[in-house]
C-alpha cells in the first residue's frame, strides 16, 4: 500500500479558519461513550475506502504505549453530539520528540463545514504550545477523501507540498484502532 506523509508546520495554525465549532479535549474513557461509537458507526457506513473504526481501539490509543503520550479532542453541536475526534501524539524517537495525527474522523454529515479544519487547528495549536515546529500526517493514497483534506490543509498551513513523501509499506500502528468492535 501506498502511505502519503505531509508535515505541518505547528506555527501556522492560525492559517485555519477560526470556525463556530466547539471543541474540547476528551480523555480515553469518553472515547468509549456512545456519542463516539455513534460517531465511529456513521463513519464506518461511508464507502470511502476506511476499513471500520472501534471505539475501545481509539480509547486504547489515547492510553498509550510506552514513549508515547497521546491527546485527544471532540467537537461537539449544543445538544452534545459527537461530530468529530482527533488526536495528536508525541513520540519520542532518537532522543527527539515527533508529533503526528494518528487519526482524525468526521461525522459524513458534518464534513465540508469546517469541523476537521477546526479540529486540526486545535492540534496544531497544542503540538506549537508543546514545542513542536512541525506534525506529521499520514494517509493512504487509496483514501481520496483523506487525501483531498490533508492537502486543503496542507495549502491552508503553508505546508511545503501537499504530498511530501510517498512510500510503499505496512503501517503496524493502524491495526491499534481499526478492528471491530466485538
């Protein structure tokens, strides 16, 4: 499989539009909720090439693994529904730290309304206030939805090329989070 890597620059996300969504930070456990399966299960109904997304995976992502600390974020309407969740990471690799999206997933009704860009802003926001100058990205080339929002926001940011690195490999850390629930 093909496996596209863009690089943000943290410092920029001020560049996002500043949309009327409301954001905010959510821990493991809320990812277990039922406005998160509900969220996931909508998701999962698109035929867009996204193999199905668990609640208890993206939970257990957040948790953790040695050298690596994991935050997320929802955006939420007023009556609560879930309408989105991201998440950055920070790793620690050859003695420096790296920052990364490991996932980001938006209600399909609520996609094109500024939510993702919301949520991005939101991460970029926190990855330059932890010190990062840059967060990486990585999609498959066979997700085009995907594919077609990183490199908005890629533009958006300033990022040095929408599609920065293509390379052929198994991404081990995805199998974390896209088993169905049992």
């Amino acid at each position: 499989m093909t496996v596209i890597v863009h690089r943000f620059p943290a410092h920029r996300s001020c560049r996002l539009t500043d949309r009327a969504v409301q954001v905010m930070v959510v821990s493991a456990t809320d990812l277990e909720s039922d406005g998160i399966a509900s969220l996931l299960a909508a998701a999962s109904l698109e035929d867009d090439g996204f193999p199905p997304l668990a609640a208890k995976g993206l939970a257990a992502d957040v948790r953790g693994r040695s050298g690596r600390v994991v935050r997320a974020w929802a955006a939420v309407r007023a009556d609560g529904t879930v309408q989105g969740v991201i998440s950055l990471a920070v790793s620690t690799v050859g003695g420096n730290r790296r920052f990364s999206v490991p996932w980001l997933v938006v209600d399909p009704r609520d996609r094109r309304r500024g939510v993702g860009e919301a949520l991005v802003r939101v991460a970029l926001a926190a990855a330059e206030e932890a010190g990062a100058t840059d967060v990486g990205v990585e999609t498959l080339a066979s997700w085009g939805p995907a594919r077609a929002f990183w490199a908005r926001i890629a533009r958006l940011t300033g990022a040095a090329g929408a599609e920065h690195d293509r390379r052929d490999w198994c991404s081990p850390s995805a199998e974390s989070f896209l088993e169905p629930e049992a």
